[in-house]
C-alpha cells in the first residue's frame, strides 16, 4: 500500500486495444472488452458514500501511475455487484458478496470515525494505510463488524475484489504487456522467459521495437 510515483512503463507503446480487431480475440472477446470499458463511472449498487471509500481503498491497494487513464477499479466493483455476479462459495461468518461489502465498509468507516473522527475516504493516505494494514491483521473491535472477521473480510473480499477488478482491464494488460485472453490464436511458448512473437517485449529487450512493428501488422 504504497505510491508508485512516476516508473518507468515496463512495455513502453504497448497497448492490447490494437489487438481488438485482428486475429488474436475473436467476437465473445471483443465484446467482453467492450463491456469492460463502458462500466458505468457512477455506481448502481454503492450508495456514493460507500462508492468514495471503495476508490479509496482501491487507491491504497493499487495505487495507479500518473500518465494514463487510471482504471475503474470502483466501479468494476460496483457492476459487478450490480449485476449479481457471485464466486459461489465463501468463508464460515462471511455474508455474501453484496451484503460482505455493504457491511464492511461501513464498519471500516466506523473504526476511522472512532480512531479519527472522519469517514475512512476523507483521512489521509497514511491514516488509511494504517486502517488497512489493522484490518489484515484483525485488530479491529467495532461492533459493526458483527460475526463477520476483519482479517477475512480484507483478504478474501475486499482486497481480493480489488486486485481481480484492476486485472480484469485491459489498461492493466498493457502495463504488464499481457495479449489479453487466448483466443482464438492461444499462446504457444509457454515456458519460462519464452513469449510469441506477437506478444510484448519489455524495455531494454533488443527485439521490442520489432515486436511493436510486429502487433501494428498483426494485432
């Protein structure tokens, strides 16, 4: 839970949007990313109370680079709870998915109005990241919390839920020079430090100008 700053892009020019319309997604594929990118900047499910704090955490949790658009961590959440999408198990105390972060953040906030007299959006970065790193160790006490275990609730719900909801976008794939989903084309070097010609080459490797060249063709 710490800022980036401004680093160096690992796959500096790459994006997996120029991939949209060649051979490596196929129609199911395009039109996932296209749901993807029209998440709705509002919420549907979070009160916008609740919205603020879920982009907070997801500050502290992912914090983002400058430079880009960031991704929606908030609201791919928000969507997702939206539409009723479940993992279809969960944790002994832990409610379901919808009722898990309604509760949640409301009781986060109560232990930041209890330890700083403010909701957990509106302290500082620091105040939050000690909030943050209480509740993954469990010491938190506020009623709010019911049967419901903190230390689960931050690392089978929360915190998970923010790092699947980062890597979902394809904003993400670019940063960490992913092709997307294997389909219909796959990916065929799969053995360490192996990667397709089609795929993306880090910074300071000898043939990324040439793999750039190569996804411009191909996609």
């Amino acid at each position: 839970m710490h800022d980036r700053g401004r680093p160096e892009p690992r796959y500096p020019g790459y994006d997996v949007l120029t991939k949209r319309q060649g051979p490596s997604w196929n129609e199911q594929t395009r039109r996932v990313v296209s749901q993807r990118l029209a998440v709705p900047a509002e919420p549907r499910f979070f009160t916008p109370d609740e919205f603020r704090t879920v982009a907070s955490v997801a500050a502290r949790i992912v914090p983002q680079p400058d430079g880009r658009p960031p991704v929606p961590v908030a609201a791919l959440i928000d969507e997702k709870l939206f539409r009723g999408a479940s993992d279809g198990y969960r944790p002994e105390g832990m409610p379901r998915e919808r009722e898990a972060w309604r509760q949640g953040l409301q009781a986060l906030d109560a232990e930041a109005k209890a330890a700083y007299g403010a909701a957990f959006h509106a302290i500082g970065a620091a105040r939050q990241d000690g909030l943050l790193a209480r509740m993954q160790s469990g010491d938190m006490t506020s009623p709010a919390w019911g049967r419901m275990s903190p230390q689960d609730f931050f690392k089978r719900r929360m915190a998970r839920d923010v790092v699947l909801a980062y890597y979902a976008h394809p904003t993400a794939w670019s940063e960490i020079g992913w092709g997307g989903p294997a389909s219909p084309r796959g990916y065929v070097r799969l053995d360490f430090d192996e990667r397709d010609p089609w795929e993306a080459a880090e910074a300071g490797s000898g043939d990324a100008v040439e793999v750039r060249r190569i996804n411009r063709h191909v996609g």
